[in-house]
C-alpha cells in the first residue's frame, strides 16, 4: 500500500477466519489505514469468526481494525485474539 488512507477487506464467505491467514501478509504502509475483517459465514454451521494470534504474524501498519457483518443480530460472534505488539498501538480502533 501507498502513502494514503488505505482500506483492506477479508471477505471469505464461509471461512470462519474471514480469510486471514498466517500466509497473508499485508502492510498498510503511511496513512490512516484500516483493515476489516467481514464475517460472512454464509450456509456454514460455525457462528464464530475466529482469527487468532497467528493470522495476525505478518499484518502491520494498520491504524483501525473494523469487525462488520456475521449476523450479530441472530447470535453470530466474533473470537478475535491479538498479538501483544498488536495490542499495544495506540492509534488503534476497533469499530464494530
């Protein structure tokens, strides 16, 4: 990424990691960035999206983490685990 106000989106329908997986690895460079994780489950039997620390490996550079869909409203839930370096940054926001 770029310079500017980036924005990436883990959108894999069905996957209870949205996508995001250790082999990812996405850096969201200057900027106020923002990386969403959206949990679309769609037909599967699993309501937790989960993303442990692992997923998070080689994400950097991210001001604002965004956590949409998973059918809040019927019970759907998100298992989110962050790595300490992660967890530290001030700048960071989680939306919901």
């Amino acid at each position: 990424m770029g310079s500017g106000d980036d924005t990436v989106i883990f959108d894999y329908i069905g996957d209870t990691s949205a996508g995001l997986s250790i082999s990812d690895k996405v850096d969201g460079g200057e900027g106020n960035d923002t990386l969403v994780i959206d949990g679309d489950l769609g037909n599967v039997s699993e309501d937790t999206i989960k993303v442990s620390s692992s997923e998070w490996t080689y994400v950097k550079n991210f001001e604002n983490i965004r956590l949409v869909g998973n059918d809040a409203e019927n019970g759907g839930l998100y298992d989110i685990t962050l790595l300490t370096l992660l967890s530290q940054i001030t700048m960071m926001r989680m939306v919901y």
